[in-house]
C-alpha cells in the first residue's frame, strides 16, 4: 500500500483490565484518519495468566474463550471482543497482523519425566553436566479446552529444552536428551546456538509439532480473518520451519498475506544473511536502524549523522525493512532496553515516516502514552502522519554530507498537488543546507509545518532552496497550500 504506516497497538505496561481490544475497536476510525493502514496486535491468546503479555504462551487455540490459567479473558479481552475489534479496523479499511509466538511454551499442566543435560548458558553446545532424569513441566492437556479447535496434547518429546528441574527445584539451561534430540540448526549462532530463549522450547524439528503449528497458523488465519504476522523470537527458530510455516499459510490465505520477522540483531551481515536463508519470504524490522538511531540521541552533537543510515537495512534491502523507533521490547524497564532519547524522537519519525524507503511501524507508547502517562509526542507524530499522507512522494535526494546537519528532499508526483517535501535534521547548532526539490516547485512558496520556524522559502527556478533547521531540532518543510 503506497505510503502504508503499521501501528504497534500496544506496550509492555498496559493495564490488566481487559480492554484494549474494547479500546481498539473504538479507535479503528481515528487510526484511519491518521494514515494507519495496519495494526500490528499483541499476542491473542492465553498466557500463564490474565496479566500476560502474551509472550508466556500457553494456548494458541484460546485467544478469550476458555476458563484456563483462572480466566476467561486474556489480558485485552475475550475472543468476541477481538473479533469486533478486527471487524472494525477492517472496516475502516485497515489491516491485522497477529503476533505469533512459537518459539515456546508456559504454565504447562503437569510434570513430566525425561533425559536432559544442564547446558553452559553463554555456550549452549557446552554441557556441564552427564544426562540425567529430571521432572519437567512439559504436559500440556488444556483442560478449560478440551478437543475444541484441536485434539493435539503436548508431551516431553515435543521440547528441545526447559529452564526447571521440579524433582529438585533447579533452575538452569536443561537440553532435552531422549530419543537423541539436539538443538535446531538455523537459529542465531549467539551463545554457540541461540535454539533456547525461555521456558519450554518447542522442536521445531519434530514432525508432529511442524504439522501442529501449521494447523494452527491456516486456521487461525482463517478464524479471524488476519492479513497479516509479526512473527516472534525469529533468531531461536529453525529457518527451515519458517519458511515452511509461511509456505503452508499462503497457500491457504494467498500470497499476499504478509509477515515480519524479529530478528533482534544489529549487525546487517545477519540479518541479509538471515534473508537469504528464508529466501527473502518476509520482512524484517530494522534494528539496526533502531540502534543507530538510540546511539544517536544518546551522544548527541557528537553523533555523527552522516552516517545515521549506514549498516541498515532500509540501505541494503529498502523493499524488506520495517523501520521503527522504540517498540515494547526497546522501552524503559525492558528486557531489551535501548529506548530513543525523548529530544531525538520527532527527528526519528521524520526520518521513517517521510523517507521513501522502509515500512515504518508507529509505537503505541509513542503515540499514547506509556503507563496511562500521555505521550509528548503525539502532536507532531500527528503532523509528521499528516504529511506523509499528504506530501511524501516522489523520488528521495539525500544530503548525508554533514556531521551535525543532514536532510533530504522528495520531489512529490504530479497526481498529488502540493506534494513534495524537505527534511532537515539537527544534533547541534542552528543550520540551514541548499537542497533541491526539483524545478517543477519553482515559485513556490514553502513553510516549515512542525512549528520550529516561522520564515517561508521561496524555491528557486533551478528548484533549489536555502532551508534552515533550529539547534537540536527537525524541521519539515512543504509546499505552501
């Protein structure tokens, strides 16, 4: 979709009362209004309780049905609630992507027996102990549930891994042994192999667990009409069974059913590596973007902005890049911590919102607040919306040039009057750059739309301008209507 913004419609520390799929629903027309054109939701289904964020997975098939884990709803609603949020955000012509967590399970049902070996936590090829017998949490009955939806229980063989040893209350890195398992290849090579992250760890090389998971993924798809993935965790998960996964839904739901990846890594050579495996069947979220980005706002004038895009992946695969500013994983008190400095923002969401290349994903907490505090940053997220749906057109020229002031233009399309824009973005002093626009705006009288400067320019007949940018500050300028 030309000029499409996706919305992170939620943060980490969003009240357990069970009402934003209420609240989503309500908001479907404003999030229209604003250019919204998909809504990225948190995982759905039930946790290891209703203050679940969702990543504690416990049921895929319950997302607000059954009575399990002592709730009925999840911690933003019941199922019917969630449908009529869809159902509205479609409405307004807006798409859904689910977060779907695969990588492992919680708050299982009952122990288990099994072999399985401690493992080194910063190496995990590394044993430290010989296989034993321990009891782990790995039965997964789902009572509340039943057969509804689907019949397959959960067993011992269908984890590579757990983190606790309830015969003598152990917490640690367990590799699961019987039967010869091993950990998945095509994961991230951090910590000699990154196959575990928490809690049980599903083999995705079990037969029975790839054909599972592939049921749920048509038929929840199916079930709730969704568009679209933010697939979790990706760097722990066997390459090979994404791809496969991905395969198995589009056949079913068509090609055009999109997905993201996190794959939370800045290095660039990883994640082009990464899609390659995949052969490039999804997108990913730009962290190194991200980072470059914290980085900067975090030293300031001593950042060198000439080089705020380089080692991307909106640089090196402009059309697989979902850009993004903070996201809950990013956020204060969390367990990725490397949030955007509060001054730098407005320049970060000019940078992805205005730039031609990328998928930028809106953060709620940047746009509503975190904790039930309001954003500061609405008000110009709103402007900076306003003129991508508006002005954000045509083709990108860089000026990259310069340590302490860089900006492009983008020279708008002549089936959109009055499109056309320039972005200057300043770490230190008051600045201005001549930077071209193209010489069908000759004439044209240009404003500055953020509130940083009063003045106007005049675009030249060469379709040049002098724009000037405050110290610290972006400033955005289009064409005068």
């Amino acid at each position: 979709m030309k000029n499409g913004v996706m919305m992170q419609y939620f943060e980490w520390n969003l009240p357990d009362d069970g009402k934003l799929w209420e609240q989503l629903k309500e908001d479907a027309e404003h999030l229209h209004d604003i250019g919204v054109t998909a809504v990225w939701i948190p995982p759905a289904y039930k946790g290891c309780g209703s203050s679940d964020v969702g990543y504690g997975v416990y049921d895929l098939y319950d997302l607000g049905e059954f009575d399990q884990k002592g709730t009925v709803r999840t911690k933003y609603g019941t199922r019917e609630e969630l449908e009529q949020a869809i159902d509205a955000l479609h409405a307004h012509s807006i798409s859904v992507y689910l977060d779907a967590v695969m990588n492992h399970k919680a708050g299982a049902d009952r122990v288990e027996t099994c072999m399985a070996q401690l493992v080194d936590p910063d190496n995990r090829d590394q044993p430290i102990s010989e296989p034993y017998e321990i009891d782990c949490w790995t039965g997964f009955d789902f009572p509340g549930r039943g057969d509804t939806y689907s019949d397959f229980k959960w067993h011992w063989f269908h984890f590579s891994g757990t983190d606790y040893n309830e015969r003598d209350k152990k917490t640690g890195i367990y590799q699961i042994v019987s039967e010869g398992k091993a950990w998945s290849i095509g994961v991230d090579g951090e910590n000699g192999n990154y196959d575990y992250l928490m809690f049980s760890d599903i083999d995705l090389d079990h037969p029975e667990v790839v054909a599972e998971l592939q049921r749920w993924g048509i038929w929840v798809v199916r079930e709730f009409n969704l568009d679209g993935m933010r697939l979790d965790a990706v760097k722990h998960m066997h390459d090979r069974f994404l791809q496969k996964f991905l395969e198995a839904v589009r056949a079913d739901a068509g090609d055009k059913f999109y997905a993201v990846g996190e794959y939370w890594v800045e290095d660039i050579n990883t994640l082009e590596e990464y899609l390659a495996n995949i052969n490039y069947e999804m997108d990913l979220f730009d962290v190194a973007l991200h980072y470059n980005l914290c980085a900067a706002s975090k030293s300031g004038r001593d950042y060198d902005l000439s080089h705020l895009l380089d080692g991307t992946l909106v640089a090196s695969h402009p059309t697989l890049a979902v850009t993004f500013v903070d996201n809950h994983d990013s956020q204060l008190g969390s367990s990725l911590e490397s949030q955007v400095e509060d001054w730098f923002k407005p320049s970060a969401y000019a940078l992805i919102l205005l730039m031609e290349h990328g998928y930028p994903c809106l953060f709620y907490g940047d746009y509503y607040g975190v904790k039930g505090e309001p954003s500061p940053h609405r008000t110009v997220i709103d402007t900076l919306l306003e003129v991508r749906r508006r002005c954000a057109y045509g083709k990108q020229t860089d000026y990259f040039d310069y340590p302490s002031v860089v900006g492009f233009t983008r020279c708008g399309v002549d089936d959109k009057p009055g499109s056309g824009l320039a972005v200057l973005i300043s770490n230190g002093d008051d600045a201005e750059k001549l930077m071209n626009v193209g010489e069908t705006h000759a004439g044209e009288t240009w404003r500055e739309v953020t509130g940083n400067r009063d003045e106007t320019i005049v675009i030249g007949d060469d379709g040049n301008g002098v724009f000037p940018v405050s110290a610290g500050k972006v400033a955005v300028w289009t064409p005068e209507v």
